[in-house]
C-alpha cells in the first residue's frame, strides 16, 4: 500500500510542475533577498540615490525671470513639491545658488539648516551627507543653464524623514505587494503549467492507449507520431520497429504451424492405411485410436493458424437459428452415442455480422465441448437472443481455479469421454475476439456455460 502511494512521485507532471513550483519559489525568495539587501542593508544608498533622483527631476522645474534669475518652479502638479518644504522646513529644503554659491532661492529653512554644507559640494555634483539640527541629512546637487550661465540646485532630505517613509510606508506596503504577487505568481504559474501538461501529455495518453489495444490480431497497426512531442518521437519510432520485428516472427511462427501441420496429414494417412491393413487385433485397435488423436491435433493445429490471422475472415449475414440447425444435426450422432438430449430451450430469429466456416467451429466446438462433459442420460441447453448464444450442460462443471485455463491451448479438464486434443475452445477464443465477440464461461451448478456475446 506505501508503494502504491508514492506512485504519484514518479509522474512525470508532477515532477515538472514541482520543478516549476520550485523555481517560482526560489526567484521569490531571490527578489526578496536582493530586496532586503537593497532597501534595507544599503538603505543610505538608497536614500542618496533617492535624493538625487528627485533633485535632478525638479532641475527641470525651475522658472527663471527674464534677467536670467531664479524665481521659482513651474507650476506641475505632479512635479511641484514646494508644499513639502513648507509643510517639513526642518526636514527637508531646498536652495539655487550661482557659480559663487551666493543663495537666489530657497524654501523656508532657516539658516542652520545649510550651515555645515561646503561650497565644493557644487563641483562634484554628487549625492552627500551633512549634519545639522534635524540630524543625518541626505542631499544632492544638480546643474541648470540658463542664459550662458550655471546654476545649481541642492536638494535636502533628513535621515529621520526618508526613514519614516520608507520604513514606516514603502516597505510594508512593498513587501505585502510582493507577497500577493508571489502568491498570484504561484497560482497562475501552476494551472498554466498544469494545462499546458495536460495538453503536452495528450498524444501520450493517446499513444499508450493504441499501444494497449494492439494485439495478435492486430500487429499490423502502428504508432503515430504526430502531434507527438520530440522528444519522445525516438520512443515510439522504437516501439514501431519492435512491433515490425515481432509481427514479423508472428507470422513465421503462424506459418510454420500450418506447414507442420499440413506436412503431418499425409503421414499420419499413410499410417493409417498400413494398420487398416493388418489383421483385426486389440492391439491394431489401439494404434488406430492413437492415429486418429494424432490426425485430431493435427486438424485443430490447423484451425488454430487458420482462425489466428484476421484476413482470413468474409463476413455476411447469418442467421443463427440455420447455422445451429446445421451444428446440431452434424453433432446428432455424437449425441445420440453418449445418450445426450440438444434442446433449444429459446430461439430468436436474429442475423449476425460473421464469417460462415468460423461461426460454425465455434459452435460446434462449444456444443462438442459440452456433450463430451455431460453425463448420460442428461440434457444440453441451447438459448439464441438478439445479443447472445449461450450453451449450458448438466455435468460436474470446473473448479473455479480452473475456469481461466479453459481457454489455454492443450489444457483438457477431468471427465472428458476421448482423449481431445485441447484445442478446442482456444480456437473459439480466436474466433471470437477476430469478431469482436465476448466468450465467456461459469458454473451453474450443475454443469458449466459457455456465453458469446455480441
């Protein structure tokens, strides 16, 4: 029971869906590590990158009047942040110096606010640090033309701001968007890669499917590969060839049976012309009984090869009822020596889609069968409906062990009246899978019955 439950372990969707799952994971955990490592190991390069992106942006904004001085920003919505500097004066400010470093503009900051800042900070126009009132304050400098003169804006957030924001606004907010993309992630990425399996494995399941309905009967038939992943395409132009080789050896083994057996008639006639011959003796008696087992086989081995190979088969409409008529009547003597009763206990006008000669055997071997194992004095009923045919005897049946080697080729159960060669039922096995039919066999105490099934 454990082994049947890791079963799962083994499915190649699985596998490939884990490994998806997997890889899903590990970019999430990935994202999330450099994430940290970004905004909160590397938070002041963060914050100086942050400062100097938005003071480069706001260089954009700046209004000059027409003598070239700085009065101000435009007046952008979505640009203008000059309320910030009115609204957070000791937490963050801005400035316009010239090439002297003279102040032109500035927000509301008072004058401690720049104090500690050097005038070559305009040189580098590198993001920096500076300490004042407010503590560790991150700024930056960006150059604006105007008029064939410089200008330089600075631009100052405090530590304690950026990290209010950040910490207190961003961040939460960051990592709970990344927790319902990752789990969105996981979701969409596992039924998209379920379905595209699904669709991927369908040849697959198609092929395995014609692999399992290949038979004896039907070697001939191959494996399709198209629409079939390449990856397996080697797998089932392999299988192909081994079906070439294995129809291949089939069908000598098929001809070589016929040929034994044909070969072996014309001896076995010869024999037994030679002890026709001699004297009447018990012995001469014995050695006919054993000639005409031997010449049984050798028919049956002949019906086997023959009833084996499906072209062998014209199928036309018969009537059931005529065709039982005509087995009955060739059984009728059998019947009659072993003092057994061929009833028809219920008959149909029914027409069935079989070949003539293969219909007949496998009647007649059922009935046979059944008179051979029926005790004296007893009947054998026959029933014909639209679906089924179904002859049942009266005799001591078979032990439930032993109903599936009934159709074995050579098997031959106990309470037999001659020595039959075995084959018998095996060939009405073939017949009747080569039709299409379902034959099958219980007990029914008393007695055993054989039903064909359309």
């Amino acid at each position: 029971m454990h082994f049947v439950k890791l079963q799962w372990l083994k499915s190649l969707s699985f596998k490939i869906i884990f490994a998806y799952v997997v890889g899903v994971i590990f970019s999430i955990i990935l994202v999330s590590l450099i994430a940290f490592w970004w905004v909160v190991i590397r938070s002041h390069y963060f914050a100086s990158s942050d400062v100097a992106a938005l003071t480069y942006e706001q260089a954009k904004n700046v209004v000059f009047d027409q003598t070239g001085t700085p009065i101000g920003f435009a007046d952008d919505m979505e640009g203008n942040l000059s309320w910030i500097f009115d609204s957070l004066k000791q937490e963050t400010a801005y400035r316009i110096l010239d090439e002297n470093g003279t102040t032109f503009l500035s927000s509301g900051a008072d004058e401690n606010f720049w104090r500690s800042v050097d005038i070559q900070t305009l040189e580098n126009q590198q993001p920096f640090q500076f300490k004042n009132d407010s503590g560790v304050v991150y700024a930056a400098t960006a150059l604006i033309q105007n008029q064939n003169k410089n200008w330089y804006l600075q631009f100052a957030v405090s530590a304690r701001l950026h990290y209010l924001l950040h910490r207190g606004f961003a961040l939460p907010f960051m990592w709970l968007g990344m927790m319902l993309f990752s789990f969105v992630l996981c979701i969409v990425f596992g039924l998209c890669a379920y379905f595209t399996l699904k669709h991927t494995l369908k040849p697959l399941r198609k092929i395995s499917e014609s692999a399992t309905a290949i038979s004896p009967r039907s070697l001939h038939e191959r494996l399709l590969v198209e629409k079939v992943p390449l990856e397996i395409v080697p797998l089932v132009e392999g299988f192909n060839r081994v079906l070439d080789r294995l129809e291949q050896g089939y069908h000598h083994q098929q001809e070589f049976l016929a040929t034994a057996a044909h070969e072996l008639k014309t001896p076995l006639a010869l024999i037994r012309g030679q002890i026709e011959l001699e004297a009447p003796s018990e012995d001469r008696q014995i050695l006919l009984n054993d000639v005409e087992h031997m010449a049984r086989q050798v028919q049956q081995l002949l019906l086997l090869a023959e009833v084996s190979e499906v072209q062998n088969y014209s199928l036309k409409e018969v009537n059931l009822q005529n065709m039982l008529d005509d087995v009955v009547q060739y059984l009728q003597p059998m019947a009659n020596r072993a003092k057994i009763q061929i009833r028809i206990i219920q008959s149909e006008n029914v027409n069935w889609q079989a070949d003539t000669s293969a219909l007949f055997i496998l009647l007649k071997n059922l009935l046979e069968n059944a008179i051979q194992h029926a005790p004296e004095n007893t009947e054998i009923h026959i029933h014909i409906n639209a679906n089924q045919i179904s002859i049942r005897d009266h005799g001591h049946g078979v032990k439930e062990d032993e109903l599936a080697k009934l159709f074995i080729r050579f098997w031959r159960g106990a309470h037999r009246r001659d020595y039959g060669a075995g084959l018998g039922l095996s060939i009405c096995q073939e017949i009747a899978t080569a039709h299409g039919w379902q034959l099958t066999v219980a007990n029914v105490f008393p007695g055993l019955c054989f039903r064909v099934s359309v």
